[in-house]
C-alpha cells in the first residue's frame, strides 16, 4: 500500500495544543500537542491505557479539557459542544460499536447526516413536501455514493444485530461518512477484524482520502497497518506525547520501543519491535 505525502508548508487542519485532562486526581492527558496535516493519515498509537481514547472524546468534544486548546481549520473548537463539532466537520466512529441494532444499515447512515439537516420538527412530524424531499435526497445520496463505496449495497436494508462485526464497523464507518466530515476520525477501525476484513478496511480508508479529499485521524493497535498507511504518527505513553514523526522515525525511536517492549538494551529491543513490525505488516499483506 502506498502512503501519501502531504505538503509541510500547509496549516494544520487540526490542531492539539498542550491539551490536558484529569479525571479526578488521574491526568488522562498531560499536555498532548500535535498538528493533523489536510490530506494526511495521522494515527495515534501507545500501549493500553496510554490515552488515546481520551484524546478522541477530547476532540470530538465528549469531554472537555482542563487546559489547552483544540484548534480546527485555525479556530478554537475547544469549547464546542460535540454537535457541533461534527456540524463543523469532525465526524468519528467509536471503538465499540455504536449503532442502533434495531435498525437497518441504511437508517443507521442516514442518521449520520442529522447534523445538516435543514428541516424543523413539523416538517419531520407530518413528513410535510420539504421534509420528504429532503429525506429523498438524502437516500439517493446515501445508496449511490456511501453505500456502493464501501461495497453494502447488498446489506442496505438488513437490520444491523443481524450483521457479522466486520460488517458491522463498515457500517459505523458509513456512518461517520455520512456526516460529510472534513477530518474522519477512526477509533480502532479494524480491531477484532480477520485478515481480509482489516485488508478491506485499510483499502477503503485510502480511497476516502484518495477520492473524497478526507483527512483521516485514527487510533489503531495494528502496527503493520499504521505503518503502512500513515504518514504521521503520534505516540502516547501515560498521557504524554512520547514521540511523533514518520512511521520509520517512531519504529525507531528508543522511548516508543521501551513503551511497547519495556526496560532493556535499546538495540535487542529495536530489533525484537522491527521483528513484531513485521510480522503484523506480513499478516495484513
């Protein structure tokens, strides 16, 4: 897979700056800073419990920090109520699944775009002609481009208890699409998946920046795919920024290696992260 380089002299998309938030006496994040690029694929790693889930409901505004500031195309968010934020152009999915399992693929989706709706709750009540034919709209938009993109167009009417997980967080991504995000922010994205199922999402994943012009945020515990697809990446250990660069600057870095492989002699333990780095790139291939 072939990553894309964007260009360094643009302004962030996205901006984390010295964010901190504590939960009690806990600091969950403790000055967490770094810049998403338009057009990039920024993933965020760290061991468990590291922070990163922390760090995406402090984006996308479920939670509010203590200090810092969330920047998003140059304006700061940070004090934005969630709606909002994805109003803007922040849309995301979830590390467990999120959706309505009652109801269908396609409900699901389009429950994405409430945001942007522009009909009031009479036009919804008695489905007057502005209200329906926005729902028209919608549909078509939904079945001719997000569906047929992300290949479920034969599961659009099926209700989604009745779908496998891989299938599943397809959907949530769907959903997220849906919300017509500036930055698709993706937390696991293919935890939990078989090899073909994460193949397939990594596939997806570069085509809606390739196609769409999506910038992609995303939390992800598979090494091999990050490598392959990011062209940053920020690691967290403890609530802290540890390390940031490129995929070959952060495999190589001596305090990530000591977060994933703990204390010992830097050399044998670089060597024994490249062997795992490997190993999952060769299982995703």
């Amino acid at each position: 897979m072939e990553t894309h380089t964007t260009g360094s002299a643009a302004a962030p998309l996205l901006q984390v700056d010295g964010i901190t938030l504590a939960f009690g006496g806990v600091k969950a994040l403790n000055g967490v800073g770094f810049a998403v690029q338009p057009g990039s694929i920024t993933a965020v790693i760290g061991p468990n419990g590291a922070g990163k889930t922390s760090l995406f409901n402090t984006i996308s505004g479920f939670y509010r920090p203590n200090q810092g500031r969330i920047l998003f195309e140059g304006a700061d968010i940070s004090q934005v109520h969630a709606p909002q934020r994805a109003k803007l152009g922040l849309g995301r999915s979830f590390q467990n699944i999120a959706l309505f399992r009652g109801m269908t693929v396609l409900d699901n989706i389009k429950l994405g775009r409430h945001a942007h709706l522009k009909t009031h709750v009479l036009d919804a009540l008695f489905y007057l002609g502005r209200a329906r034919r926005e729902e028209a709209a919608l549909r078509a938009e939904i079945e001719e481009r997000i569906i047929d993109f992300l290949e479920i167009d034969h599961i659009r009417h099926a209700p989604v208890a009745a779908l496998p997980y891989g299938l599943q967080k397809r959907v949530e991504m769907a959903r997220a699409l849906a919300m017509q995000p500036k930055v698709l922010m993706l937390d696991e994205p293919v935890a939990g998946m078989n090899r073909e199922e994460t193949e397939d999402m990594a596939r997806f994943i570069l085509d809606v920046r390739a196609e769409w012009g999506v910038t992609v945020l995303m939390v992800e515990h598979d090494m091999g795919m990050v490598m392959d697809l990011s062209d940053h990446v920020v690691v967290l250990n403890f609530g802290q920024v540890i390390a940031q660069g490129t995929p070959a600057q952060v495999q190589a870095d001596p305090e990530v290696i000591r977060a994933y492989l703990g204390s010992g002699d830097v050399g044998d333990l670089r060597q024994r992260l490249h062997a795992g780095l490997q190993g999952a790139a060769a299982e995703g291939s």
